[in-house]
C-alpha cells in the first residue's frame, strides 16, 4: 500500500506542488528555529564556572588630568586603591573581596592578547586579580594551585592559572602545569602554576573560550567583586560609597549587583529569542491552516471516489489511512529534498557549530513536520470516513 501511495502522489506532483513548497519551506524554517534551540540548550547546559550569588561589582573611572605623565598617574592611583583595600577589611558585612581588571564577568568588556606554545597561537581572554578571587567567585582549581600575592613581583616570570579550553588548544591531553609560554605583549615568561574547569564571561549562552588569570601587580586596576554575607542591604553599599568617594573624591564609581548584571544579559539573549520563535509560530501556524484547507478541499472534490469506494467496501479505517498516507507521502517527498540541504550544513561546517546540533535539529523538525501533518489531517479524514455512501454519490 505504501509502494501505492508514493506512485500515486508522484504522479500527482503538479497537483499538489503548492503543498510540497509549503512543507519544504515549513522544515527547512522548523529546522532553523532546532538548530537555534538545540545549541542555546547545549551552552546553557554547560557550567558557568563561577557563582553569581551575593557579589558585588565595582567599576572605578580615575581623573587623568592632574597627572603631568603615566607613571604619576599610576603611583597615585595605587596608592589609593591601597587604602580602599584597608577600608574594606573594616567591613564586617563582606565575606571577602578582590581586585580585579576592568573585564568584568556579564559586562561585556574583553581583554585578549597573543599567546605562543609549541607553534600553536591564538588569542585567549586574559583577566587580572588576585589570590583571593576564587574564595570570591566560588571557583575550584582542578590541577594545581592558584597563584599567591607574593608570586606576583617575581622579576621575568608571571605566575598564570589557565582554564580547560586553554589546556585543550594548547597542550591537548597533556598535564599543562610548570609549561612555559610567551606573550606577545610582555618580556615575562609565563608559566601555567594552575588550571579551572569553564569560565564564561559573558553569561551561560556564551561560548567559552580560552583564558588565564594572571596577578595583579601595581598597575591600576579598575575594578573589584565583593562578595556580601546574607542580608547586606543597600545601606552598607550607600556608606561603602561615601567611603570611598572621600578618598578618590574626583572619581567616577559604579557599584551594580552580579545577578543583576546576570539578568540584563540573559535578557538580550532570550528577548530576541522569544520574537524570532513568536514569528516562526505564526508561519507554522499559517502553514498548517494551509495544510488543513488542502486536505479538506482534495477531500471534498473526491466525494464520489469516496463513496464508491465505501459502497464496494471499503472500512472507515481504510478511508482514514489512506487520507493521512496520503498527506505524509506528500510530506516525504518535500522532507527528502529539504534534508538534502539541511545536511549540508554539517558537512561544510556552517557557522562551525557541531555537527550533533544539526544532526538532531534536523530530526526534530521531521518529527515536528509530520506532527503538524498528522494534526492537519486526522479531522479531514475522520469525516471522510463517516461519508455514507449513498449520500456522497447523491451529492455527486
């Protein structure tokens, strides 16, 4: 019967084009919005590699103008920033704190330089803080250590923490603890003392990219996370302001919640998120009314052939198969071509997602098509099956 079913469409193809274009158009759409969804879901299912919960951030913006040259600057700005930290350990509401460089996690800003080993180089992301940023953002070292405050002002050698995308660019399988490295941008030779598992700056819909942590020296840094305890309300961050504000005064400073930040940029990921999946709704929706008002209309110009066929004795259940076969073969036909480009864009690793993510966006949206088929065609030809035959050859 299914042999039956594809020679009788096929020879009805031009009969029926229009519905083959809708379908095609509807998978390969379907297979968008999949493949979309399914690499959204896999980045968010991997670790963040940080907490968010209770940490404050601070964003400092110095006043240049009354500094005659850059080294001024920097000696005046450090010896500020020195007596902010001791102001900081007199806060009984704060768990811990660190320095850290202006590349804030969810703030957008990013920091690369270049990186040589072995022949291999690229860019990674390059952030710089303190021995007391893991205790802070909740990070446990998987190999190594972190690197101590004292370690920074070793002359010619930068102590460096790398995290799991790093090591796998770079040395692969291979323990990447006391390797060497160079940087492009600095004399100091750089060596790997630790290494974390993720840390996605940019927020859980971010792909993670290789990156290290080096120690702050005395250069300025422009930022700080402080982790709160429990309960810390929005008056110890007025008196933290003031605070500060009498020793910078001419400064500019910006105190936001981690979470907060958490939220604005999950936001620009789900708002876009959400219109694009609104718009594909109404074009599938569209579609299936298409479907449904075709099958409807094939089936009220075949009212005789319906009859006929119940008068000779054919079952409800037969007249209902066939109908719904029908609609599927069409449908096949359509998904066949619509995979055979679909497929293409694994095979020449379009936008260099992974070819899993195609491979069952692609399968989601033939089940997804033939659902819709299903749905579309079930009601048509449950009344076609209720058709009495004397009453259908009368009409004709």
């Amino acid at each position: 019967m299914i042999r039956h079913l594809f020679k009788l469409m096929w020879n009805q193809k031009r009969k029926n084009l229009g519905l083959l274009a809708e379908v095609f158009f509807s998978f390969l759409v379907i297979f968008a919005v999949f493949t979309f969804l399914v690499h959204n879901y896999q980045r968010y299912q991997e670790p963040l590699g940080f907490s968010y919960d209770r940490i404050w951030t601070l964003r400092f913006n110095p006043n240049r103008e009354k500094d005659a040259t850059q080294e001024a600057y920097e000696k005046r700005v450090a010896g500020q920033l020195k007596q902010i930290d001791q102001i900081l350990k007199n806060y009984s509401e704060f768990e811990s704190y660190t320095f850290f460089s202006g590349n804030l996690p969810y703030v957008g800003s990013q920091h690369l330089v270049g990186m040589t080993y072995d022949g291999k180089e690229t860019n990674p992301y390059v952030y710089a803080t303190d021995e007391r940023f893991p205790a802070v953002m909740d990070i446990s070292v998987e190999q190594g250590k972190w690197f101590r405050d004292a370690e920074a002002v070793q002359e010619g050698i930068t102590p460096i923490v790398i995290n799991r995308q790093f090591r796998d660019y770079y040395f692969a399988e291979e323990n990447p603890i006391g390797k060497r490295m160079t940087n492009e941008d600095e004399e100091a030779t750089h060596v790997v003392v630790g290494m974390i598992d993720n840390f996605k700056q940019q927020g859980e819909f971010s792909k993670a990219y290789p990156a290290f942590f080096k120690p702050r020296r005395e250069d300025p840094t422009t930022a700080m996370l402080i982790k709160v305890k429990p309960g810390t309300d929005a008056a110890v961050e007025a008196r933290l302001f003031d605070d500060i504000q009498q020793i910078t005064k001419d400064w500019t400073i910006d105190i936001r919640y981690l979470d907060e930040l958490r939220r604005l940029v999950l936001m620009e990921t789900w708002i876009p998120s959400l219109l694009f999946l609104i718009i594909c709704g109404f074009l599938i929706f569209n579609v299936a009314l298409g479907l449904f008002g075709v099958v409807w209309q094939n089936i009220n110009k075949r009212k005789q052939e319906i009859g006929v066929r119940r008068a000779m004795g054919a079952t409800k259940f037969g007249i209902r198969t066939q109908i719904i076969g029908e609609t599927a073969v069409l449908a096949t036909l359509s998904l066949v071509l619509g995979i055979f480009f679909a497929i293409q864009f694994p095979l020449l690793k379009v936008f260099n997602l992974p070819a899993e993510v195609y491979i069952v966006a692609i399968l989601m949206a033939i089940v997804f098509i033939y659902l819709i088929v299903f749905i579309c065609s079930f009601y048509p030809s449950l009344l076609a099956a209720k058709l009495q035959p004397a009453v259908a050859l009368h009409e004709e």
